[in-house]
C-alpha cells in the first residue's frame, strides 16, 4: 500500500518496489487459476501492464491489493476462453470428491486428523499436493480460496473482485476448503499407509 500511495503522488521511484512487492503473488495467482505455466507468465505480464496503464483510476490506495486481483482475474479468464490449454469443459465440485456409488456428496464429512506427524509427509510433498488440489478445484471455488487465504483478501474485497456478495464468497469458500480438506485428508491417510511397516 505504501509503494502504490507513493505511485500515486508521483514517485517514479516506487515503480520498482511495487511491481517487485506484486510480481510473484500475480504469477502464483495466475498459475494457479490458469493452469499453464505459458498462460500465466503472458497473464502476469498483460496485468502488470494494464495496472501502470490505468493507475491513475485507483481511487484508494488501501484497496490496492483487491484492485491488482480484479485485473489478474479478469485477465485470466480472458485468457482462459482463448487458452489450448483450456479444458473442454469445468468438472463440478462433486464430480471431483471421492465417494462411494450412489453416496451422496451434499454433505461432505471430513475427519478431523489432527496434528500431522513430520514422519508421514515431507512439507515439500504436501505443498505439491496441495497446489495440485487447488487445481483440479472448479474456478469459482478456486478463486475464492486463492485470494482469501493466499492472498488474505477479506470477504468484502473478494466479493469485489469476483463481483459477487459477500454470502456467495462465504459459501463457496467454506466449499472449497471442504474439498481441498477431504483431498488431502485422503492423500495424508494414503500416505500414511504407505509408510506404515
């Protein structure tokens, strides 16, 4: 906030320190959201370059953050529509939980497991999982769960940039982290298995 209060009286010398504060957070949102590491470098690029385009239409430079995000989201899926890397179509969240045949998904109950043991995953290996989880959830929880507990939006913030009410954003977040729990809650339990003598 302090780099774009500076842009915006004139500073040229901010430049720098904010693109650099931004640079990495927009790329990782980007990857994340488009899926190709192409996608989201040309996604990147075009954001940074629209933000300094249009910085003078920032009207808070509190808001600062939700604004770069509203750019980085409406670029993606831009980008999304024209991309060949784009699926043919978006799975549902139900789709994607694991479940028996016929079971119903509406509810999704999650064990509780507790404190992890360092033993039964590498951090490495459950940041890998968890950015693969992240992936395979559909966008409009994906975008949720990215910019309130990646980025730390608030509510109100996330609902601005997705440009829905705030009661949508609780839903769909408190979905999304359902189903990244039960992911992962499945992989650590496998895991587990597996290194069980």
């Amino acid at each position: 906030m302090e780099w774009a209060r500076r842009l915006l009286a004139g500073d040229a010398s901010a430049f720098t320190p904010f693109v650099e504060s931004f640079q990495h957070r927009i790329f990782q949102y980007t990857w994340l959201m488009c899926g190709q590491r192409e996608d989201a470098e040309e996604v990147s690029q075009d954001t940074l370059l629209k933000i300094f385009e249009s910085f003078d239409q920032l009207q808070d430079p509190e808001k600062v953050k939700a604004w770069v995000f509203r750019i980085a989201k409406n670029y993606c899926l831009m980008k999304r529509r024209k991309s060949v890397f784009a699926p043919e179509r978006e799975l549902s969240l139900d789709e994607l939980l694991p479940g028996a045949e016929g079971e119903s998904t509406r509810t999704i109950q999650v064990p509780d497991s507790g404190e992890l043991p360092d033993e039964q995953v590498l951090r490495s290996e459950l940041s890998g999982e968890l950015e693969q989880a992240l992936r395979e959830l559909p966008e409009i929880y994906r975008s949720v769960v990215l910019l309130r507990d990646v980025e730390g939006l608030s509510t109100a913030e996330t609902a601005g940039v997705l440009d829905l009410s705030e009661d949508a954003v609780k839903q769909r977040l408190h979905r999304g982290r359902l189903a990244l729990r039960k992911r992962l809650a499945a992989y650590l339990g496998s895991a587990g298995k597996e290194l069980t003598p």
